[in-house]
C-alpha cells in the first residue's frame, strides 16, 4: 500500500509540471545570461504567471495508475509519515522558482508581522492582569477553604473542650460553696449572726448606692415645683378656641352697665370738598358687668383719647353715611376691648353726633 501511495504521489499533474519547467528554464536562463542583456522575453511577467496559473489548475488531473497493494508494517509507515518533510507553501515554491517574486510577497508579509505585534501588544496587559485576577481567585479561595476548615475544627474539637472545661468550672465552684455552707454549722452562733449581719450590710450598701447614682436619689432635696398640669395630670384634652372657648363673662352672665363718655369734638379727615370739616359726638358704652364699668370710668380720659384717633380717620361724606357711623363704631368697640384688662364692651351707641363741614 505504501509503494502504490508513493507512486500516485510522484507523478505530478502534467499542467504543474510543464510550470515548473519553463520556470525553471526562465530562472536557467535568467542565471547563465550576462547582466545586460536580458530581454523582454526573457523575464515572465506577473500577468503571464497567473495565465500559467490558471491553466494549470483547469487541466484535467490524470489517471491515477493502478497500483498492487502490498501489506506493510504499520510501525514502518508511522516511520515513513514523521519522516517526511512537511511540503512548502505555494509562496514559498514560487518564490523559490522565481526570486523576483520575493518582493511581492515581502509588504505584506511585513504587514502581517506588524498585524501580530499589534494583537501581542494590545492583548498582553489583559492577559497579565486576566492572569493576576484568576491567582487572586485562588489565594481568596484557598484562605475561604482554610477559614472553613479551621471553624469546622474548632466546632468540632475545640468547642466541645471548651464547655465541658467550663461545665467542670461550674460544677467545682458549686461543690466549694456548698462544703462552705455545710462547713457554717461547725462555727458559733455568734460568728453565723456577724456573717448574716455582713451579708445584710453589703446588700443594702448596694441597694442605697444604686439609687443615689443611677436613679439619681436626694433625699434632702424637696419636690419639684409643678410647672405644667400635663406632667402630673390623668388626662389632657384639646379644644378649638375658636368653637369651644366660651367666654368668662358669657357663661356666668352679670347685669349690663351703660357709660356715658364726655363729648368729643374732633376735625375730620380733610378731603377734596369739605377741607376742615369738624364732628362732635357724645358715646355711651354698653358693657357686660359692674366691674368692667369701674375700669372704664377710671380710664375714661385714656379711652377718649383713641376714640378721638378714631375719629379723625374718616372724611365727611363717611361721618354723615349710615355704613360709615357703623363701621365707626364697631372700631370703637374692637379697640377698647383690646385696652380693657377685664370685661368686654358689648355694644357702642351714640346720643348725639354733628358735623360741620
């Protein structure tokens, strides 16, 4: 079998090897003529090459040859395969053939070469740090597995240890204070009733020095004032003055007192027509008790004087309009009960009112 494959594989297409040869006559001739002298048809240009190419690859292959197959070893053609040299490209053979083509080919193997020194350039850092990242993965995963090997013997060993130390600590301290308290009936009476006595003394020390740093204790001190009925109240409720407030003097009614004032004469608020216009009014209060009219008699001449402020805020034609003696009045009325300590004054009428314009 190996003998029919070499046979097949030494003969050649009849398209590459009439290629090869002229190649070889022209690179021959090329070689053995004398520098100057070559001629046009001499050299094989580039367009021809390809021709030659192409009429060599649309030929139709030969008839392979039959071949007897005889056994061979299977060792010897393993042999046979390494042995044999790996075939050139179709570059390679080219530019062996024809030396002038090692110029074409030369740009872009360099491009080539630079293509790969890019790549090596941009991809070498991400290798580097891809490679320092997977080693940091492993030393965190391998610190993981220690951590969790050393929690599960501690869990295992340790822990236990640890309790049954603790339990046995425990358990002695126990038994000392029992054979302690066994051993107190051997002593007097005297010494149990200075030992109980002491017992008392600390616990109540205790007692007292919790009190008087924690719950900050004065026993000399007095109660603290009250300054609001919400900290010491059962209840608090709200209201809406405005609704719900009711009045002192409204819900425990009194009988009504009526004040006369002393008669104002003011001068009106100068306007276009009437320039110096005068008015002279005399007052009378109703008000809700006794109490309120002794304060209004007592300060009448203070009261008189904003009523007289009062007054010389409207014009003429205001003073001598219904709507202007009532809204006279009703300031009145507003103002002196902002005054009055106490009291409210419930109505304001008038007795005698003239204008001069």
């Amino acid at each position: 079998m190996a003998e029919g494959e070499n046979d097949k594989t030494a003969q050649p297409d009849d398209g590459m090897a009439q290629l090869d040869a002229e190649i070889d006559a022209s690179a021959f001739a090329l070689a053995e003529a004398p520098p100057g002298d070559h001629s046009e048809d001499d050299v094989i240009s580039l367009d021809d090459l390809d021709s030659m190419l192409e009429s060599s690859s649309q030929a139709p292959p030969p008839a392979a040859k039959k071949t007897v197959e005889a056994p061979v070893d299977e060792d010897v053609g393993a042999e046979a395969d390494q042995a044999k040299p790996a075939k050139p490209g179709l570059v390679v053979r080219l530019e062996s053939k024809v030396p002038a083509l090692k110029k074409v080919f030369d740009p872009f193997r360099q491009l080539r070469l630079a293509i790969y020194r890019a790549r090596d350039f941009v991809l070498a850092p991400i290798k580097r740090q891809w490679q320092k990242l997977i080693e940091r993965v492993q030393l965190a995963r391998a610190r993981m597995f220690l951590f969790l090997v050393a929690q599960k013997n501690f869990l295992r060993v340790q822990l236990p240890e640890l309790i049954k130390g603790r339990i046995g600590d425990v358990k002695d301290y126990i038994g000392y204070l029992i054979r302690r308290l066994i051993g107190l009936k051997d002593i007097g009476i005297k010494r149990q009733m200075f030992l109980l006595a002491t017992v008392v003394s600390v616990g109540a020390g205790l007692a007292l020095a919790k009190r008087l740093i924690v719950d900050r204790w004065n026993p000399f001190k007095s109660s603290e004032a009250i300054l609001s009925f919400g900290e010491v109240g059962s209840a608090s409720y709200g209201f809406n003055p405005r609704s719900d407030f009711v009045l002192l003097y409204k819900e425990f009614p009194q009988p009504e007192y009526q004040i006369l004032l002393t008669k104002v004469i003011v001068n009106l608020k100068r306007s276009y027509n009437h320039p110096a216009a005068l008015a002279a009014a005399e007052f009378y209060l109703s008000l809700d008790s006794e109490d309120t009219a002794i304060e209004v008699r007592d300060r009448e001449n203070e009261l008189r004087d904003k009523i007289e402020r009062i007054m010389e805020g409207f014009t003429f034609q205001q003073a001598n309009s219904k709507q202007g003696i009532l809204q006279m009045k009703d300031e009145i009325r507003q103002t002196l009960n902002r005054m009055l300590n106490q009291g409210e004054v419930l109505s304001v009428g008038l007795k005698a009112f003239v204008t001069n314009p």
